[in-house]
C-alpha cells in the first residue's frame, strides 16, 4: 500500500494517552498499551507548571529515564505525569486521533518504498534532543531500482508541491548564491553542531530528497550534511541546500556516493563549510552552485559520471578520479588549482563547453602524478585577474602529455556581468555562440550560467524609413 506522510513540528499536541511514574518506574509503556520509542513527543507535568512538549530520550538505566526539553534538561521521575498524544502521520491537519507527524524520525521510521513523506517548512527541525533526537536522521524505508520504486522526501511551505520550481516559494540555487537563503523558501534541518551528519543513508535504494537546508554539524571529519554508506544506489538530491559541515555530500572511502544511477541536482553549497579535501564527493553532479573557501576542491567526482552546468566559485577546484567523466558547461572562476584536476591513471575527462578562470598561479587543466587522459574542446580560459592565464596546462606525471588548446577553444575575457557581485552570466559573443554544436548545427553557450548577450543601452531614435505611411484616396 502506498502512502503519504507529513511533518508538522507546530501542530498543536494532542493527548490521547497518560500514564503517571514513580522514581522506582521506567517509562517503557503507556496507559492502553504501545510503547513509548526514542523520539516520541511526550508531555510533562511538574508541580504547579503548565503542561510542555518534551522527547523522549531513552532509558539511562534500571529506574532512571530522561525527558529532554531545552538545552537537554533532565528531569528526575518522581511525582510527574506523562501525556502522550497518537499520529499515524496520513493526515496534514489533525482529524480525530489522525494527523501529521511531529518529528521528521517518526516519519522516516514509518515509510517505505513507493510512498511519500511532506515536511512542513514551520521554523525548521533540530537535532537537539527538543524537536529531534540528537543523531542523524536516517530513512528505515527504501526504494527499489530493480521495480522502479521510489521513496520521495520532499519539504514544502504551506501546500505541498509550492517549493518545487514553479511554485510560490521556489529560489533556485542562482538567487540563494546572489542573495542568501530564504528561509520561506527551504525546510531548515539544523545538525545543531552535533558529532554526526546530517542526514545518513545507509544502504537504501531509489530515494528522493527535494527541499532541505541541510547544515551545521561540528564541522570535524566524518561530519557531513548528507552522508552515504554501504552501496546505496539510485540516490537523488534535488535542489537541496547545504552549509556548515565537512562535506555538503560524501560517501564512505569506496563510495563516493551517491553511488551508481544517482543525480544530484540544482544545489547550493554556502561558502562556510569545512576545508575538507572537497565539498562533494558523488558519481555525477548536475547544476550545481558551490561557493568555496580555502584550498580545497568543490567537485570531486569518483567512477564514471558527469559534471554538467554547476558553478563553482573559490576554493581548489574540479577533482575526477576513476572511469570517464564527461565535464561540460561548467563556470570554474577564481580556484587556486587546475580548475580541472585529473588525479587517477584510469581517468578520462571530456571537458567541453567550459568556462575555465583559475588564479594565474593554476592551470585550466592539471594532470596530477598518477596521471590520466583528457579530450577538451570549445573552452573558454582566462585569468581570474582579467589577464591572459599563464600557463594553460600542466602535467605531473612523469612522461605524461600535457593537455593543448583545443582547435575551437578560446583564451577570452568572457565579460562577466560583475564577477565581483556574483553575476556570472558573460557578455562576450565569442562565449555565448563558441559553445559546441548542437545537432542541429547551431552554435550552443559557454559556461554555466546562460545569458543572451546585454547591449549598452543607447537612445532610440525614429527610423522614418520603417514608419508608416497613410495615403489618403
């Protein structure tokens, strides 16, 4: 049976079950029966208090039990009540015992492939112990790439679906790159600068992520915002936005992830995360917007995949490693490195349609020690300075071939509307028609963020040839 389920951390709670503890009592069930799991939304009762929401912690041990409210505030089990309100979870709104899920866990527990969960945006979801459980949110349920199953996560403001692109309350990566994340606009899961990552998957299949802000771990190794274990397959990340962690998106050591059949789409990397060796580690990325910082690499793709339409401004730079990666209408603007970085022997790289602006101490392209083998044709490079780059291309491998300019690529100012204010789109006609042919033949865009090309504005003036004439009879 397919089913759909919704998140709603502000909806009123209501109670439909209570049960009272002594300190001699653990809480493991209440009055009708069902257990009280890690996360449940409880309410207690102190003396001459009014009634608050709490979650449930877990048991600390024979007699002693935890509710956490506010900074992790403990309380002892004596002379307290407990209420306890019943979701299924199916309902947006409350209906009789029936209505959404208070926690995004509760949720991702109870769903399973071919079903649908909405989390409503409210003032975000924090892994804190008060509105989530301090530990990575992970989905019990999965998809399935063999029967075409999926398991859709997707966030939204007031009615499902207004987040997605169309809607009322869609930003795309670009306007959150050029002027902030609107919180309206995005569902906020806040790591609370906890020893994990985000939001973990492990092992699942055919999963979709649509709408998140996932951010603020600790920062340290292993600490991602979304972290992929165990040969997860058919992964999508679809117009997610991410911050303050060591990696936006990684895998385990051998997987990259998301691994095979994975896309990974219209995202925005914020510029605070940490200078890990790369802010995403996947298979292949796709319109993606990185904002870098320090030395490291913001796209690092392992196995066969593509990098197609993503910009990525700072930080190292574009890093393949095994299989052929096909790496096409990319802005690589102001990296310390070769904006393409070939690390591994069994590398190929396809490199077309490119915008390629590295400081002048990079390269455009950079074959590294373990080497590989790279076609490149129809790029635009230039220095991040404004000046022509030094040097284009470098090897160091030993008796390696370094990369040449290809016959239709262009060492060009592309003429960024402002560079410096983040408006990446170029002016120069050799860059909006010097991009490979289509297969109609025409002349296709360097680059990554399309523009026609902007005149100057000049005064209009009649032109008495193309007026009109009366003639009377």
């Amino acid at each position: 049976m397919v089913d759909t389920y919704y998140v709603d951390n502000a909806i009123p709670f209501r109670v439909t079950s209570t049960c009272s503890t002594t300190g001699a009592d653990t809480i493991d069930t209440i009055a009708g029966g069902g257990s009280i799991a890690v996360g449940d939304p409880l309410r207690l009762n102190i003396s001459g208090s009014d009634w608050e929401i709490f979650r449930f912690a877990g048991d600390l041990g024979a007699g002693v039990w935890q509710l956490n409210r506010n900074h992790g505030i403990s309380y002892p089990t004596s002379g307290v009540s407990i209420k306890y309100g019943i979701y299924d979870g199916k309902a947006q709104e409350p209906s009789g015992d029936a209505g959404p899920f208070p926690t995004i866990a509760r949720a991702l527990a109870a769903a399973d492939g071919g079903d649908a969960i909405n989390i409503k945006k409210n003032s975000g979801y924090k892994l804190d112990n008060v509105d989530q459980i301090a530990e990575p949110l992970s989905p019990t349920g999965s998809g399935s790439v063999e029967n075409n199953i999926k398991l859709k996560i997707s966030g939204f403001n007031t009615t499902p679906g207004d987040m997605d692109a169309g809607g009322q309350y869609y930003q795309s990566p670009y306007e959150a790159y050029l002027d902030g994340i609107d919180s309206d606009c995005i569902v906020d899961i806040d790591g609370n600068g906890g020893a994990f990552s985000v939001m973990e998957i492990d092992a699942k299949e055919n999963i979709v992520f649509k709408n998140f802000y996932f951010h603020n771990t600790n920062i340290l190794i292993g600490n991602h915002c979304v972290y992929v274990k165990n040969q997860s397959y058919g992964i999508v990340i679809e117009r997610c936005f991410f911050d303050d962690a060591y990696r936006a998106i990684a895998g385990t050591s051998n997987n990259y992830a998301p691994a095979d059949g994975s896309l990974i789409s219209n995202c925005y990397i914020g510029p605070t995360w940490t200078k890990a060796s790369s802010a995403v580690r996947v298979i292949g990325v796709l319109n993606f917007i990185v904002r870098n910082v320090g030395n490291a690499c913001g796209l690092q793709v392992e196995g066969s995949g593509g990098i197609l339409d993503n910009l990525i401004v700072g930080g190292g730079n574009v890093l393949t490693g095994n299989g052929s990666v096909y790496i096409q209408n990319n802005t690589v603007y102001n990296c310390t490195g070769g904006a393409i970085f070939i690390h591994n022997p069994e590398a190929i790289a396809n490199v077309f349609n490119n915008i390629l602006m590295p400081q002048q101490a990079g390269n455009a392209i950079l074959i590294y020690t373990a080497g590989g083998s790279v076609r490149n044709d129809y790029n635009c490079i230039w220095g991040a300075d404004g000046n022509p780059l030094a040097i284009l291309f470098a090897t160091n491998k030993s008796g390696g071939t370094t990369p040449v300019l290809g016959d239709n690529s262009i060492e060009a100012d592309p003429e960024f509307v402002n560079a410096a204010g983040g408006d990446f789109r170029p002016r120069n006609p050799l860059i909006l028609r010097g991009g490979q042919k289509d297969v109609a033949g025409n002349p296709t865009q360097m680059g990554a963020v399309l523009q026609q090309y902007q005149f100057a504005q000049r005064a209009r003036t009649a032109n008495i040839g193309r007026l009109g004439i009366i003639r009377n009879a």
